[in-house]
C-alpha cells in the first residue's frame, strides 16, 4: 500500500518562509505608512463609514481584546513564533498546511516587531457600518485570523488539503502492459505441426 503524497516528504519550508516574509513585509509596510500619515486616534474614510483608516495603538491582544499587557503579549509571541515553526518542521508535505501556517508566521512577527519597539500594536482597519463597529485591526491580525480559519477548514475537510496539494500534480500514470517478448536467436520454437500419419 503506498502512502499518500501529503505524508511523504519534507515540509514546504520554501512556500512558508516566503509568505511569511511577505506577510511581515506588508504589515510593516502599511504601519509605516501609517505612522508617517495619520495622527493617532485621526480617522480617514476610504468607503465611508463602511470602510476607515483609524490609527489606534493596542497594547493588548489581537483585536484589540486583553488590554495593558503589551509586556506578557510580547513574551508569549516569541513563543508561539517558535512554536509554529517547530510545529512546521513535523509536519507532512502538505503545501496547504504549509501555506496556513505560513500566514500565521507572518501574522505573529508583524505584531511581535511592534510590541518590541513600540510597545503596542499599531491598529489601523476600522470595519462597520454606522455605530456598529468591528474590532480595529491590522495587516498582521487578518493573516492570523486567515491562518486559523484555513486550518479549521483542512482540519475538518481533508479533501480541501488534498486538492490543494495536488495542484499542478501530474496525475499517476499506470505503467503499459508488456507485450510479449520474442524469442531470442538460437532457441528453438517448438513445431505445433501434426505430425505426418
């Protein structure tokens, strides 16, 4: 019985180190912009009240929630940065899984460099719709939250991994059947003939 393609193999370290550079890189990016822009706590509207720009500075956990434990925050994302990537290095070949904890990686280092030079989070996303708001975010809190959602999503639906990983896959082709071989020069060949009455 031969196993399949997403329990042989060695992880995709290239697919989640890339995504999560990216991931850190965009985060960094869109902060630095912000900080260089808006004013803390000024507010811009991009869709109007559906959409804003809303610089906020958390100094607890995502989304905003734990407040004034920028200090344990900071402590518990080196760990779970290690963690993931610990948790990366026994995992299969599995390049979606491998794709989800790349996006969890990145999300963990873009919040862990603010908490370490700012002391909180810069947050910037502001979602709703009139009063009714959703928590402030930002580039590194929707990768994790994407992250998390993917793997529920592989956990409890095997098959969406599965099709992902053989993406681009040729499929397996059975091998032709052998035809017969003819005979080499010197054998004899048996005469089938009759013989003579």
């Amino acid at each position: 019985m031969t196993s399949s393609p997403r329990a042989r193999g060695r992880p995709h370290w290239g697919i989640f180190l890339g995504l999560s550079a990216v991931v850190v890189v965009l985060d960094q990016l869109s902060k630095a912009w912000l900080v260089a822009n808006v004013a803390p706590g000024e507010m811009l509207e991009l869709l109007g009240s559906w959409l804003r720009l809303t610089y906020t500075e958390n100094d607890g956990g995502l989304f905003g929630l734990f407040e004034g434990n920028a200090a344990l925050f900071a402590t518990v994302s080196i760990g779970v940065v290690a963690l993931i990537v610990i948790f990366h290095g026994r995992s299969p070949a599995s390049r979606s899984t491998s794709i989800a904890l790349g996006f969890l990686l990145g999300g963990a280092i873009g919040n862990l460099i603010d908490r370490v030079r700012f002391g909180f989070v810069v947050d910037f996303v502001d979602m709703g719709i009139g009063d009714l708001r959703f928590y402030i975010y930002n580039v590194a809190d929707a990768a994790i939250t994407t992250a998390i959602i993917a793997l529920i999503v592989l956990a409890l639906f095997p098959t969406v991994g599965e099709a992902i990983d053989n993406l681009g896959r040729r499929p397996d082709t059975a091998p032709a059947p052998e035809s017969p071989s003819a005979p080499a020069s010197g054998d004899s060949v048996p005469d089938e003939r009759p013989a003579d009455g």
